[in-house]
C-alpha cells in the first residue's frame, strides 16, 4: 500500500511518518516545497515529490499508484498578524493546494482509496460560550470558519470515482517539538504565564500521538462520517488549562495577558487565543476510536516527561541499503566506535572486560570536549543480537546518558535509532548555562557518525 503525505515535515506530520514506516507500512511518498530541504531533514527511505500549492504545479506522476493520502500541508495561521496578503495565503495554500492534488489524481491512471485532509475546530467560529460542539454542529462566519469550510468543500465534493474522503478537524496540538505548547512554556518557566484574556474561553486540545493514531485509525477503518473532530473528549477553559500547565511545571500562574493588549499585538488572529470552542470527539468515540490522553494532566507529564526531570531526549533515524545482520555486526564491534566518532573528541578506548559487545560489557574511554580531558565508563545492557542493546554512563561527563541502539528492517534494508537521554551537570544553572551548546555538540557528533555509516554501507 502506497501513502502519501503532504505537510510531512511538519509537528504531525513527521510523527506520522515515523509511527507508519515503524509499524511496517514502508511505502511512503511525500510531497513537498523543496526537495533539497525535505532530503536534509527526513531520515527515512521515502519517495520524494515536489509541488508549490501556491503557483499550481506539482510534479508529474506525484498521485500515481498512491491508494491513501494524507493532506496535512497549509500556511500556518499562529504566526503572527494577518495582513490582507497573509490570509489570502492562508486561504489558498489549503484550497488550491487539494485542488492541485484532485486535478493531479483525475489525471493519474489509478486512484486513492482514501483521501484524509486535516482541517480545523475553527470551522465552527468563535466565542465565549460553553456550548458543546459536534462534527454536525453548525459552521462559523468569521474568517478561519470561512477557510476550513472553503477547504473542505472542495475535497467532499470532489468527483473521483471510488475514492472516500475525510477530514480531521484539529485544535491545540499538544508536543515537546513544537506548536502551541512550546511558546507557551518560556513564559511559564520564567514565572510570569497566566490566562489568556477573560480566560473563560475553551481550549479543545490533543496530545499529537492522539491525533497521528486518530489519522492512522480513519485509514485503517471503514468510517461512516466525512468530518471528524480531532480533539481529547475533555476540552478546558484558558483558566483551566493554565492551572493544569502550571501545576504540572510547578510554576505560579498570576500573570494574565490582558485581552486589549494581545488584540494590539497580534490584531485579528488574537480571536485564536481569547476565543474557543468547546468541541468534543462524538463521532470519531463512536467509530470506536480510544484516546490514550483523555486528560489534560496526563498529556502534559508525558510530553514533559524529560524536560520535568532535567533531562533531555534526543533522537536521530538512519536508513542504510544493506541487511541488518551486517549493521548490528558493525556496532557490536567496539572498535568501530573510534571509526564513528569525530577526530576532535581524541575519543580512545582503554579497555573492556569481555571480547565483544554484549549485556554486561563494561567498556572504558578517554575523550576530550572542548579541550578538556574526561575518562568516560560505560555498560551495556538489554544486549539483544540483531535487534537492539543500550549503552548507560557509569562514570563520564554528564549526570545521566543512556542511549538506545535499535536496528529495524525496513524496505530490504536497515534503520538505525537512536535513543539518547542526558542530563547535564549542575541542574537547572548547568542547562541554562551549557545547554544549548550541549545540544548543539550531540547533534553534530551524530551528523558526522552518519555521514561515517553512510560512507561504510553504501
């Protein structure tokens, strides 16, 4: 089955990506602005196609043997001010953007089963009531409800034969990588967030697996509705969900952003932070649809699972053309290690207590960070040949590392993930302080390992 995916690289749509090609559906095609850009930034063995929605052109043969779409692509609308030239953008951008798609699938010798586009709680307005709002609700006037009624007309009342269409209205998106959440998470840690406005708006949020699993569940079921809400069954107002976000990061939560002052700031689109709706997912529960995150304080110890602890997460994908045994052979190697390290870390094994890679092995290093000389000891555990291990720090620079190695077969080949936790020395001064660059350095030693791998399996 081959699916394709507009908006691949963005928040839902990179973690869409990844929970298909993990749960086995390899044959992913993306479409995208820049083919150079989506190359840099996607780690896995997925076909690449180019449009620009804006100046209707798509390449040729993009809609070809594809059976399931998803349509998440569309000019941000939280980004600041809208000018006249902006919404225009904003309004086009999903509009001819799906038109672009239907002309491309008439013209294509097959067509998709399913056709799922993400659309928005904004399609019923906004306003200051606690009315409960359901896909058969009433549509809204205002300019946002104007937009996602325009974009989703255009998909439900296409004319190709044999194709289902639906559509996934989303509110807050909840995720550590990005969106609503992030910025809203500066001001807290500072001590100065607060309610938005009157605070009596609601807000119908989802943590972003929800949504992506919501995604997956319309694709793999026989859905009886053309719209679903895409939001938790437990919708807050301002002034809860404020609460909630600061309990969960134990920060006070007196500051309110005046409403006047945030209508200077951003004009119109502050209707997105000072009004709401209260939507819930009666449709999408009936279908049989469950929520891993039904509650607000849940979703937020999850997403802000490492961040609460001082640690940090990160994660890097790599797709290499050759079998896994030869892969994990490689890594189980120790003295490759050396081989995949960056020559300015003076990275050095001095010894270790078994003759090769396995649970229990105790390996010690010498290396230098920024000139300065460190003794580093690590143990492997969960050593599980041709599939996974993890190396733990047991003396070395940080207060915590532990990083997974996982090797997955995928379309005839390998991918590599890597799962690493770390938590910086000195606590909070010590991230505040290094943080940044710390980050910086682990990305740039897995930049330079990749580029290593990608030289020895070719």
């Amino acid at each position: 089955m081959k699916i394709l995916i507009t908006g691949a690289t963005g928040l839902v749509g990179t973690r869409l990506m990844e929970e298909l090609i993990l749960s086995g559906r390899e044959d992913i095609r993306i479409l995208t602005t820049s083919k150079s850009r989506a190359k840099k930034s996607i780690d896995f063995p997925v076909e690449i196609f180019e449009w620009n929605p804006l100046k209707d052109q798509i390449e040729s043969g993009a809609l070809e043997g594809v059976d399931i779409i998803f349509h998440l692509a569309g000019e941000s609308v939280a980004d600041g001010r809208w000018s006249e030239e902006r919404k225009k953008r904003i309004l086009n951008s999903r509009v001819k953007g799906t038109q672009i798609i239907l002309d491309e699938i008439a013209r294509s010798t097959t067509k998709p089963k399913k056709f799922i586009s993400s659309s928005a709680v904004g399609i019923y307005g906004s306003d200051l009531s606690d009315k409960v709002i359901t896909s058969q609700s009433e549509h809204g006037n205002d300019f946002l409800a104007d937009v996602c009624k325009a974009w989703e007309s255009t998909l439900l009342n296409h004319q190709i034969e044999g194709m289902k269409a639906h559509t996934l209205r989303t509110g807050i998106v909840l995720s550590s990588e990005g969106g609503a959440l992030t910025k809203m998470l500066t001001p807290f840690k500072m001590g100065v967030g607060g309610i938005l406005g009157s605070g009596k708006q609601y807000m119908s949020w989802i943590h972003r697996d929800d949504l992506v699993s919501a995604f997956i569940f319309i694709m793999d079921h026989d859905c009886k509705q053309k719209a679903y809400n895409g939001v938790s069954p437990n919708p807050l107002t301002n002034k809860e969900f404020t609460k909630v976000l600061g309990k969960v990061l134990s920060r006070p939560t007196f500051s309110p952003a005046p409403g006047f002052m945030l209508k200077l700031i951003f004009g119109e689109m502050s209707d997105i932070l000072l009004k709401g709706q209260r939507v819930m997912p009666t449709e999408l529960t009936a279908e049989g649809f469950n929520f891993q995150y039904k509650e607000l304080s849940a979703a937020l110890k999850e997403i802000l699972m490492y961040d609460l602890n001082g640690e940090v997460l990160f994660k890097r994908y790599q797709w290499v053309n050759s079998p896994i045994n030869n892969v994990f052979s490689y890594f189980s190697e120790a003295k490759n290690l050396e081989k995949i390290t960056p020559a300015y870390l003076n990275f050095k094994i001095l010894g270790m207590n078994t003759e090769k890679i396995e649970s229990g092995s105790l390996i010690d290093y010498k290396l230098q960070i920024h000139g300065v000389p460190f003794k580093w000891k690590t143990r492997i555990n969960d050593f599980n040949e041709g599939h996974s291990f993890i190396d733990e720090q047991l003396k070395g620079p940080y207060s915590k590392w532990i990083h997974k190695h996982d090797f997955i077969p995928v379309k005839k080949g390998t991918l590599i993930s890597d799962k690493v936790v770390y938590k910086i020395p000195l606590g909070f001064l010590g991230k505040l302080v290094a943080g940044w660059y710390i980050k910086r350095d682990v990305s740039n030693i897995f930049n330079f390992r990749n580029s290593v791998i990608n030289k020895t399996f070719v």
